[in-house]
C-alpha cells in the first residue's frame, strides 16, 4: 500500500533527479539537516538518554527528522539515525562520549571471524519504524531517504575503536590482514543491503550510502575498500529491489569519482565541496550529482552563500542536480541563514 496515495515517488522533485530529469530550481535537501544548529533538535536531545536511545526510539526519530522539514519545506527528509547502528548490532561496544565522539571495542582478525549479524534486524526494528512513520507524515512531495555508512568508513571505526584524523589503524591492518580486512568489508556490505533493503520496504523512496573516508586511500586501497563494496551493495539491493534508487558519497574521491561512477552502480554521485566545478559537470554528464556547497560557506554569512550558490548554478544548473552542502552542516551555522541558502536556491530570496 503506498503510505501516500496521492502521490508516486516518481512524482517528487529529488526522484525526478534520480531518474535523470533537470528541474529548475533544482530539488534542495542539506546533510546533517536534522542536527545541533536547529534549538528544537537541541530541546528534544536533551530529552533522550543518549545518543543510541535518540536514535533508536522512534517517537524522538521521527520528531528530529521532521524539524528541518517543517522549518525550511525541503525537498528530501533523511532518516535520522547513525551510521554506527550495524557495529551496534554486532555488538562492538558503540557508545558516545559527550564532547568526544564515538567509542567502539576495538576488533582484531580473531574478533572479525566471530562476528554475528543474526540478530540484526530484530535490533534495528525501531529504525524500520521510524522510517514507516516517516513515510506516513511527511509532506507527500517530500523524498524520504534512508540511510548507511559505506564497509570502508564503518570498518575504520570498528577497528581503531574511535575516529582517527587519517584513518591509520584501519589502513594499516588492511595492509597486514588483507583477508581478514576483505571479510570484514563483505560482512558489512552484506548487512547494509539487508539494512537498506528493509528501509526500503519500510517506505524510503531512494538511500544514500556515505563513505565519509574515502579520501584517505590510494588507488588500489580505493578499488578494494570504496568501489568493490558499493558494488556489492547496489547489486545485492536491486536484485530484491530492482528499481532501487542509490546515491553514493565517496567524500574527498577527487579524480577516482569518475571511477566510482562507473564501478559502482549508484544512481547519483554526492560531491563534497573540494570537487571543481568543470570536473562535476564531466562527472553530471554520465548521470544526476548532488552537491556541492562548503558547508563553512553557510556559517559565513550570505554573501558567501549567494556566492557559491551562484558559482555552482551557473555551471551545473543545466543538467540532473540535487542541490546540497558538499558534507554535513556545521553546528555553527545560523538557521536563518540556512533559510536564505534554501530560499536563494529556490530563487524566493
């Protein structure tokens, strides 16, 4: 039963970029939207008892996830959740240290062969509600997108227990435990295709998959680590979901993108903010590109806003776009000024 009859995914503005179609204005939907920028998520975090249980309760999910909606009517709603819930139901130790960050226990080859993802879904059952919920009360033009982290940057957190500024330890034991690293990326490859497969079912229209460190790798690393497991991922989604939507984000691929394009399978290429402009509308050509303001842009006021907007119109405008920040919004930026980057897009400034 569509959750909205009134209405086919087709129909939404970011779905017509996803088949392939140029709108203008292009459809808008901002990374992290849902987050600490916004003082109602700030009131309705400090009602959960962490962040897990924000996350995983599914009245405070759908509330945080429809604020930036009702705020700015944007045209994707993200499902509100992290990208560290597959290592939680696997039972990593994934807790969240105030002012630090994620935590993990840390895995080793020994650790990676025990692993057992049986229990997976009935632990990600209130994520599917969520995201069922969602689909019910959202605006029916609004694209509902779910969500994972790519193998890569999920298996840098589970083996070096903690974000690390280049991602050595995980690097390094891709380098000494080749087959075991190899396994651990087809283990969560595997569990994310189940995971986004259910999201889908659930009422997500498309997913987008983040590989938030693909830029820490060199080529070969690139191939094993970012292509071949987002391949296996989109290939493992379609064959239960063949009209799947997927959207890729290998932040900082720089030239590999191209590569990632044409390796993975994905519908359309998020682009952080270090992308030329000439080398995205070569990327645009091959299919949709979402993209790709920096986010320090929106801190800094509207002029820097209309700036990069413009910049980034004038040279992607005419082919399938989704207009977006090239990574998460800040915390620092001012929610009025999120309005205006939503409004000038839109061309109502």
């Amino acid at each position: 039963m569509e959750p909205n009859p009134g209405i086919t995914a087709p129909e939404r503005k970011v779905m017509k970029v996803l088949n392939g179609e140029t709108i203008a204005p292009p459809p808008i939907w901002i990374m992290r939207q849902a987050g600490r920028y916004l003082p109602e998520y700030r009131e309705t975090r400090a009602t959960a008892k962490g962040f897990l249980d924000l996350c995983y309760t599914p009245d405070l999910a759908v509330e945080v996830t429809l604020q930036p909606i009702r705020r700015y009517g944007l045209d994707a709603s993200i499902l509100f959740s992290d990208i560290l819930v597959l290592p939680d139901a696997l039972k990593c130790g994934v807790r969240f240290v105030e002012g630090e960050g994620p935590r993990l226990d840390p895995i080793d080859a020994d650790g990676i062969g025990k692993l057992d993802p049986s229990g997976m879904h009935e632990h990600l059952a209130p994520v599917y509600e969520t995201v069922g919920r969602l689909r019910r009360e959202l605006p029916p033009e609004t694209t509902l997108l779910g969500f994972c982290g790519a193998p890569w940057t999920v298996a840098t957190y589970m083996i070096a227990g903690r974000g690390t500024p280049d991602q050595a330890p995980a690097r390094l034991f891709g380098y000494r435990e080749p087959d075991a690293f190899l396994k651990l990326l087809d283990l969560l490859a595997d569990m994310s295709a189940d995971y986004l497969i259910r999201q889908i079912e659930a009422g997500a229209d498309a997913v987008q998959v983040f590989d938030s460190w693909s830029g820490v790798l060199d080529e070969a690393c690139f191939e094993a680590y970012c292509i071949r497991p987002m391949k296996r991922i989109a290939d493992k989604v379609r064959a239960v979901k063949p009209g799947a939507k997927i959207i890729g984000f290998p932040k900082g691929a720089g030239m590999l993108y191209r590569s990632y394009r044409q390796n993975t399978g994905v519908d359309a290429l998020g682009l952080d903010w270090t992308v030329p402009l000439s080398f995205a509308a070569e990327l645009q050509k091959d299919g949709p590109i979402q993209g790709n303001l920096d986010p320090l842009r929106v801190v800094a006021g509207r002029k820097s806003i209309k700036d990069g907007v413009d910049r980034i119109l004038d040279v992607l405008a005419n082919g399938p776009l989704i207009f977006n920040l090239g990574h998460g919004i800040t915390p620092q930026a001012d929610p009025e000024d999120v309005g205006y980057l939503v409004d000038y897009v839109r061309g109502t400034a």
